[in-house]
C-alpha cells in the first residue's frame, strides 16, 4: 500500500511540474527589450518581407514571432557577441559546432532561427521568404542584444554559413543598412562562411567594416571562382575584405554530422556536402585569430 502512495504521489509530482513548466512556456512573450538580461530560448517579433519592399525602406509587412537561442561563456563580465544566423537546411549541427567553439572562446552566441516560426522547414523560395527579407530579422537581433546588460554592443558580429553566408553579406551591404539598419547600430564584423552569393548580383558598397569570407576550394554550390572574383571586387573598391580558402573542402565541411558525403538536390543547384577534419581544424583558428582582430579593433 505504501509502494501505491508513492507511485500516485510521485505521478501527481510530474503533472505539477509539468503543468508549470508548460504555462510558463506558453506564457512567454516575445520580447521588445533584453534590459532585464534573459538567456536561452528567447523570442522577439519581426517582419516577413519582400527584397523589394526591404530596400525600399518599408517596415510594413507580415509581422511573425520568431527566436533566437542566447548562450553564454563561462564568467560573469561583458562579453561580445556573435548572432549566429542559419543556412537554407535550417539550424543544424554547423551551429550547434560553432556555438561550443565560440563560447570557448569566451564569446556569447545569439543563434536566431528565422524558419520555425515562420513554418518553414527548409530551403524556402524567395515568395515565402526573401533572402533580403530575412536580414530584417538580424537587424532586429542586433537591436535587441544591444540593450542587454551584459553584452558589449560595440561588439556584435554576424556569422552565417552558406544561406546565413550569403544573408551576411546582403547585411553588409550599405543599401541594406540605409534601408532598414536599426537606429546608429551596426554590426562590427560579418564573416561568412561558403556564401550563398552569385556573380550576376550588384551587392555595390559593403559597410567599412571587416568582411572575411571562408570557403573549400570543391565547393560545387557556390563555386570558389565565384567567391574569388567576388573579394577581389571589393578589395578593389576599398572594402576591408579577406578570403580564407581551404583545399579540397565542400560545401559545409565544418560540419562534423557529415562524415558520409551526399548531395543536396532541394537547392536550386545540386551539391556535395562533406565534412573535412583538416579544412575543420584550420577554419577553427581563423576564426579564432578573426574574431581576436575583430573584437580587438573596438
């Protein structure tokens, strides 16, 4: 009889826990300020726009709740911030990989995912969600992290690999932060890895700031010409731009979760995507001695 009251009070334990675990979860609202210093699972509006409607400077559109994912090093000081922003497969074990690296460098990471809440799954056409349309969801991000206590807003940097790649690059762009920047704030660094950018688009002026771009040499989806030809056109108009390129490298070759090299045939065009422990290894102290250099400037 004992064992029976342990049972039914052990199981009515559970349903508590249970029942205030989900109301504070379904309580939670999106958030206008990060003042009062939250972490973890964080949610906060947005807009879904057109490019064109971006560019044009429009802040009237679809609004949507979305989040982002707050994560810490260890201390308790000021620290920068990397905004972490995902590729066209949604977040996945790249950002998982790098939120650990980041962090043990004593670097906070904001890994805001622009698909969920949207309900998409992946590889979105440019009807559902504009790749210009989704910086508005960054520039949200770093307007929300800046008023946060513990972050230093002179150093927020923007990170994305390939559809997060090419995403930092149009954030870069100066018709972007003309268009829709959130009041004098801008992000310190945008580095991008295997961006998803093409040859035949104007990206023009790109912000005075730091550009560094990290790409494989066998990168079918974004090939190497294209990232080549499009750093040296910049470097020649002044911009702050390095490449880093890494032999024999795919597409997503950081991400440890593809030891078995397949291809992606949902993109426009199909690609390898493979991991490479070596190309991994090099790109870990680029990062490193980048964002040294990056947050160091500030």
């Amino acid at each position: 009889m004992t064992g029976r009251r342990t049972v039914v009070a052990l199981t009515l334990t559970l349903m508590v826990l249970s029942a205030l675990v989900f109301g504070a979860c379904a309580s939670a609202k999106p958030v206008t300020t990060m003042a009062h210093a939250p972490k973890g699972r964080i949610e906060f509006r947005t807009l879904t726009l057109s490019a064109s409607a971006f560019w044009s400077g429009v802040k009237i559109g679809q609004p949507v709740t979305i989040s982002g994912e707050l994560m810490w090093p260890k201390g308790d000081g000021r620290v920068p911030v990397v905004v972490l922003s995902h590729g066209g497969g949604g977040v996945t074990g790249t950002e998982d990989t790098w939120s650990a690296q980041l962090r043990s460098l004593g670097v906070a990471v904001f890994v805001v995912d622009s698909f969920a809440g949207r309900g998409i799954k992946q590889f979105p056409p440019e009807t559902q969600l504009s790749r210009a349309g989704q910086v508005y969801d960054v520039y949200q991000a770093l307007a929300l992290l800046a008023t946060h206590p513990r972050i230093d807003a002179g150093r927020i940097a923007l990170m994305g690999a390939s559809r997060g790649g090419g995403l930092s690059i149009l954030a870069a762009m100066t018709r972007s932060l003309k268009a829709q920047a959130p009041g004098n704030l801008e992000f310190c660094a945008y580095l991008a890895l295997y961006p998803a950018i093409t040859a035949t688009f104007d990206y023009g002026q790109l912000a005075n700031r730091p550009i560094r771009l990290f790409t494989g040499t066998l990168d079918e989806g974004i090939p190497i010409t294209t990232v080549r030809g499009f750093a040296e056109k910049q470097r020649m108009a002044g911009t702050d731009v390095k490449l880093f390129e890494y032999a024999g490298a795919h597409h997503a070759f950081d991400n440890p979760n593809l030891r078995t090299p397949f291809i992606v045939r949902g993109a426009a065009i199909p690609f390898t995507v493979a991991y490479h422990p070596q190309a991994h290894a090099k790109i870990k102290k680029d990062m490193k001695d980048t964002l040294a250099e990056v947050f160091g400037k500030q």
